[in-house]
C-alpha cells in the first residue's frame, strides 16, 4: 500500500515539476518507501528511515562504522521514521527533497555542483516542551581525526586516551598526569560561531548557518560543537538547533510549522580556510530563494532592514551594548529563549542598532551591557514589548529607545557588567575543566589597590574573599549602599554568606539558585546571567576603612559563582 502511495505522490510531483536533467543533475533515487539515496555527482548519501548512511563524497565512503548523519532530541524513546522521499520543489540545479516522520519534515535541497547539501526541518508534532534537539553527523574516525570551532581547533582526544582516564564527571576524565578531558572543552558561542566542522587531510564536513534566526539564546548562548564519542569512537560533528548544555531551562514549545535552517551541510578536502570562504559566501546568499514548499508564508514575509538608536537615561549613547530582537512579553531573559525567531546584534558607539531580514512578527527589543561595551557600569537594561516588524523592502525605524540606568552613585565597582567573568583570573580564557581548582579559597582584595586579575573568575570552595575600601569622609547617618552581585553563570551545590565590617553586619545570602552547568562544563566565560542587589543598612560604613565579605559556607569542586561584577553604590 505504502509503496503504491509514494509511487503515486512520486509521479504527480515529477508532472508538476521540471527536473534538472544532464549527469551532473541532483538526484533522489527511491529505493523504498522509507529510504532513499539523494545527491549529486559530487557526493550521496543513503537516507533513511533514521540514519544517513553510508554517505559518499568523491567516490570516498565517509561514515565507516560509525552511525551516520540523523537528527534526535533528548528522552525520545525511539527514532524519528522517517518516509516517503519526495521531491517538493526543483529548479533548472536543484531539488526540494522532504522525508516525512510523524514529528515533522526533514528537507534536502541538493544543487548541482554543491558539495554538501542544505537541510531544514518543518515540525508537525515534535513533543511539546521540546529540551536538547538537534541534528548531528557522527563520521569515520581515521578520516576525521580533527574538530574545528573558533576557539579550539586540531587533533579531538582519541577513545583510547579517554579510555585510559578516570570517569570524575559527566564527559569527564581524569588522566594520570592530572589532565582533564572532556567534551565540553570543545564548545564555542553557537550565535556568533561562523562554522565549525571535523575535518583530516582529505575531507571536511562542516556545519554552516548563514542565520542563527532559528537557535535559542542570545549572543551568549554556548554549545558543544564537535566531540569524541566516548562509548564508540565516532567523531561528531554536532548541529545543536536547539541546545540546553549551559542553562537552566528545560525545553520549549513550538507552533506546527516552526522551521529550523536551512543551514548548509557542507563537505570539502579539509581546508579550514575554504570553509571559511564558504561561510561568507552563504551570509551573501541569505536568506535563501529556497524553501518554498510546503513552508508557512512567514518565512519569506521579512524586513529588509529594522534600524533604532537607543540612549541611557543619562545622556550617553548605549554604545557597544548587546541588543536582541526576542519573545514578546515574556518572563524569560534573552539567552533562555527559544521557542520562535531571534535577531541579536550591537549598538555601534552612537547606540545605533541594524538587523537584517527580520521575519515580520511582534518582538520585544532587549538591550544589556555587553563584552567590550561603553556601558559596563550600567545593571539595569532595556525591555520594550510589542516591537512590530512588517514586510517590508526598505529599512525600518523603529524609533528612538531611552534606557533608564540605576541612577546611583558609585563607590566601588570590582570587574565590568559584560555578563562575562573577563579581567579576572582565569576568566574568559577558553574551555578548560577544573580551572576553578586555581581559585582561592581566601582572597584579600583592596579596591583601587589589588589588581582586578586578583579576583578569580569562580568562587567554589569554602573561605572568604573580604573587599576592603577606603571612605573619604562619614556618609550620612540615613545614607543606605547598595550591593550588586552579577554573575556570569553558577553551578548547584555553593552557598554564599554576605557580610559587611568583617563580619560584624549581615547583608545578605545567596543560596540554592537554580542550576547551570556553565562552571563545571569547562566554561571560564559563562552560563545563565544572575543579579541580585541587596541593600546595606544605614550606619554600617564609616569614614575610613570598610569591608564587604562574600563568604563561601557550602562548597562544591567545579562548581559555585561565576563573577561577572560587584558594585557598590550610594542609592
Ligand atoms: C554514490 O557514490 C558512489 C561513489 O562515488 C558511487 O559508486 C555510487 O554509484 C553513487 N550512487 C549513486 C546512486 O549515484
Ligand atoms: C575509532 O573507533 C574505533 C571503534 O570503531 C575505536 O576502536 C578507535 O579507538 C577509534 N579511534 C580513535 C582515534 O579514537
Ligand atoms: C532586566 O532586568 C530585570 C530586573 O533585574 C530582570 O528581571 C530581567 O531579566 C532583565 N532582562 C534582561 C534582558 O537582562
Ligand atoms: C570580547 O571582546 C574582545 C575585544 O573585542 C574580544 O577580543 C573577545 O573575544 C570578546 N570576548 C567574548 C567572550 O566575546
Ligand atoms: C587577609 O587579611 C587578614 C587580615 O589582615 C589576614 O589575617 C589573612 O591572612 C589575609 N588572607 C589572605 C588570603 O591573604
Ligand atoms: C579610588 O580611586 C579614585 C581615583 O583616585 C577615587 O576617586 C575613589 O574615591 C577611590 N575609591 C576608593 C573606594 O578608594
């Protein structure tokens, strides 16, 4: 029945369809109602119902025993089933190829020539809170011994050096001479990343998203990139369109019709700077005339351009800040986001800010200081619900925003307010496991005396780190500070006590925030944004020298505080 069925749909779609002809056209070629081999001169694959595999790429086989290319989401208990392979779509080079499971549509559209191919995916029915999903390719080992992503390239660890290791934690080994390794060593920022890929001296396959309009987070926002399989060996390449590995959050939901990519799966001889090559090319090519089958009309209903200036509250321009175009009246900040479209970029130093092909919809504008902005002295940030992008073929003002600031008065501020731990020890110096190891336990920071690379990037085992300030003259006797805590990211299991005068006020604690896995997951630059602001009773500073202490009482190694900045300020 099934057979007759695709044999029907099969014919229609060819009537209807020009196809490109000449023997270097793209092809699918039906073996069953639930596989196939597509391609083009250049390379196939056999795909379906849940693998690619084997896949060929200049008459070399790529996939060995390892599993192939597929897509998969956490807790699913059995395979996507994919059938049905139609092609949707053609033009003179290229076809529209769809395989239908009952979660949603797979698509390839393969032109002639392109080594590689693009994918999308439409969901139908794809559980609702939908946690980690993606598409990944896990590839011959011998052809692939390499991975690649912005900040770590070369040789991935092989099964037999993890083997060789102590298992400490979740992907984690230990190794005689006291190195770690892991997989989470080989993340990278997924919205500012061009393309990352594994790659040997003959072949390269690499992961390349001209838009990141369809991936959670905000400019933030990491994932795992390329790994080693720890059980088999494989290389993965992995295509993480909707990761949770550094936050809190346990999922999403999706409309019927929401659409991830197309991206493009790209194969080449290995050379990092062709893919790189590439990835400009696609950028140039986006958004893409494709797909326009079987696809919501929303995706092609975009703003050229969305153009807007943003001001503080005092006068200045919020030059270097992050802005984000996300949900619309939503609880969730920016880098948690993840069940529509996002659009994030950088004020320039006027507080000007451009997106580009906006797909028209209502959004909220988000503004926070950033890496590396003018701003680093600012907490508060800027909301704005109900932004409405229309289609439009010319730029679009969106208007003048006024970012109101805390409007307090500065006594000390350790660090910047980048939502990043940089300048401190260890902070923002790639992916490493245990480098929190290398933090003190007890710390004496003097402000506008002890350097600020004094002050370590996580704060994880039991001890205090006392901030001792000078003040000038008695502020007055109904003066009240306030203290700002920032942090960059934290990982369960830490408890902090806060106390003024060496202990002799209690200012506060921070206990039991909810869990991201930023610090014991390699990263020195992040995971979930925290800040509290706790207010320092009247009385408590006196001229002369004071003090603030953050006192660690429950500890955890790996785990704890990632600072980003304290702040203390007259209200
Ligand atoms: C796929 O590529 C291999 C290697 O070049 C080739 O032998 C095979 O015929 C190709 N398959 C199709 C259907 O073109
Ligand atoms: C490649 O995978 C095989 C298992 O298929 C494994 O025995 C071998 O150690 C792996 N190679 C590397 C470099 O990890
Ligand atoms: C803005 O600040 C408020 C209050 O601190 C906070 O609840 C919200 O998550 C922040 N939003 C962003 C975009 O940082
Ligand atoms: C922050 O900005 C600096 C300077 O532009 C840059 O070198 C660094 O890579 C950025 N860091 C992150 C985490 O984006
Ligand atoms: C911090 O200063 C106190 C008081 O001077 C001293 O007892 C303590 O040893 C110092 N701690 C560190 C880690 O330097
Ligand atoms: C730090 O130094 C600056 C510049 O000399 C001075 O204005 C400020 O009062 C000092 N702050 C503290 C807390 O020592």
């Amino acid at each position: 029945m099934a057979f007759f069925a695709l044999g029907f749909v099969t014919i229609l779609a060819q009537v209807a369809l020009a196809l490109p002809s000449g023997d270097d056209a793209p092809f699918l070629e039906v073996v069953d109602s639930s596989k196939a081999i597509v391609g083009n001169s250049v390379w196939n694959a056999t795909v379906g119902p849940n693998y690619a595999k084997p896949i060929y790429y200049n008459g070399k086989e790529i996939v060995g025993s390892a599993k192939g290319q597929y897509y998969s989401y956490a807790q699913q208990s059995r395979s996507f089933q994919f059938a049905d392979p139609t092609i949707v779509e053609s033009g003179d080079d290229f076809i529209d190829i769809k395989f239908t499971a009952s979660e949603g549509e797979a698509h390839w559209v393969i032109y002639r020539n392109q080594h590689g191919a693009y994918q999308y995916f439409i969901n139908k029915d794809l559980p609702s809170t939908l946690g980690e999903w993606r598409s990944l390719s896990r590839l011959d080992n011998e052809t692939f011994p390499n991975g690649y992503n912005s900040l770590k390239q070369g040789a991935l660890p092989t099964l037999s050096e993890i083997e060789s290791g102590e298992k400490v934690q979740d992907e984690t080994y230990k190794l005689d001479d006291g190195s770690y390794i892991t997989k989470y060593d080989w993340s990278d920022f997924i919205n500012s990343a061009t393309f990352w890929g594994v790659y040997g001296d003959e072949v390269g396959c690499w992961y390349i998203h001209p838009s990141k309009e369809y991936i959670n987070g905000d400019h933030m926002k990491q994932e795992l990139m390329v790994h080693r399989e720890s059980n088999t060996g494989d290389t993965v390449l992995l295509n993480m369109i909707h990761g949770l590995h550094f936050q809190t959050i346990a999922g999403h939901e999706f409309a019927e019709g929401r659409i991830w990519g197309p991206w493009l799966w790209y194969l080449n001889d290995g050379s990092i700077d062709d893919a790189s090559a590439k990835y400009d090319e696609e950028v140039g090519s986006w958004p893409y005339s494709f797909p326009s089958a079987d696809i919501e009309s929303g995706h092609h209903q975009r703003a050229v351009s969305i153009e807007g200036v943003i001001t503080l509250s005092d006068g200045r321009p919020a030059s270097g800040a992050n802005v984000m175009l996300g949900d619309n009246n939503n609880g969730e900040i920016p880098y948690e986001q993840g069940s529509n479209y996002y659009y994030r970029t950088t004020a320039d130093s006027k507080g000007s800010f451009a997106f580009e092909n906006v797909r028209a919809a209502t959004y909220a504008l988000y503004a926070w200081a950033g890496n590396n902005s003018d701003v680093s002295d600012v907490s508060t940030n800027l909301t704005v619900n109900d932004i409405e992008v229309s289609k439009t073929t010319e730029a679009q003002d969106i208007g003048d925003f006024t970012w109101g600031t805390q409007k307090r008065t500065k006594i000390w501020q350790i660090g910047d307010l980048d939502r990043l731990p940089r300048g401190f020890k260890n902070g923002c110096t790639g992916y490493h496991h245990g480098l929190s190891d290398d933090s003190p336990a007890n710390l004496n920071f003097t402000v506008n005396s002890t350097e600020e690379s004094e002050w370590a990037y996580a704060q994880s085992a039991e001890g205090t780190w006392q901030v001792s300030f000078e003040l000038p003259s008695a502020p007055d006797s109904d003066a009240i500070a306030v203290l700002s805590t920032s942090f960059a990211g934290y990982s369960s299991g830490v408890n902090m006590e806060i106390t003024a005068q060496s202990g002799g006020v209690d200012v506060g604690e921070i206990n039991d925030l909810a869990n991201d896995p930023s610090v014991y997951r390699s990263s020195t630059f992040g995971g979930l944004h925290r800040y509290e602001e706790i207010e320092v009773p009247a009385g408590t500073f006196k001229e002369g020298t004071n003090t603030i202490e953050f006192t660690v009482t429950k500890g955890s190694e790996w785990h704890g505080f990632m600072w980003d900045s304290v702040l203390l300020e007259w209200s």
